[in-house]
C-alpha cells in the first residue's frame, strides 16, 4: 500500500496529515518528511494527524521514537492527534503512548 502525506503549517509548527499505511516500505517516506519538521529551529510543536493510517508495524513506532529523540534535542514538541482505537492500541501495547502525546480520533489526550 502506498502512503500520502501532507503538510499544513500552523501558528507554532506544523501538522503532517498520513494516509495509508506505515510499514517498512512507507516508514521511511514518512520519516523523510517528518524529520525536517521536528528538527526546525521555528517549529515549537509537529502533529502528526493519524486519522487515515490504517495500519502501522513495529517499523512505523520505530520511526516516531527516532523523530521524538530529534524533536527533543530541537526543542520541538511531537503530538499524534485523531489516533484511531486500532492504532491507539497499538500505541498502548507498544508503550508509546507514555512517551509522546497521543489524542484519539474526537477525543481528548490519552
């Protein structure tokens, strides 16, 4: 499966909106992209919108610890928002979702 990314900037950073899948083949798309926002010296927060992701592997939560240790030595805040409940259970089992601000799809952080 392909994935699509998309960049919106907003007041303090940035949100990048995924649709599709994020495997092994589409993590690093994902990462190539994400990277640059995380590490700008202007942006103080970068969503990450999860409200199309389908599905994600071990290869994609490995991509957001890599992209939260470069966000934190910016001084940039990483947040995943509109997590679906198949994801957000991912994020749970994972651990994850102690580490960087999870909101699910409608709701508040988890």
């Amino acid at each position: 499966m392909n994935v699509v990314i998309d960049t919106k900037q907003v007041k303090d950073g940035s949100v990048l909106y995924v649709r599709g899948e994020i495997d092994a083949y589409t993590a690093p798309l994902v990462s190539k992209q994400l990277l640059p926002l995380v590490t700008a010296t202007d942006s103080k927060t970068v969503s990450i919108d999860l409200r199309h992701v389908s599905y994600m592997d071990s290869t994609g939560v490995g991509m957001l610890i890599g992209a939260l240790k470069a966000s934190k030595q910016s001084g940039c805040q990483l947040v995943l928002e509109n997590v679906t409940p198949r994801i957000q259970r991912l994020f749970r089992i994972t651990g994850l979702s102690k580490i960087i601000p999870v909101k699910p799809l409608g709701g508040e952080e988890d």
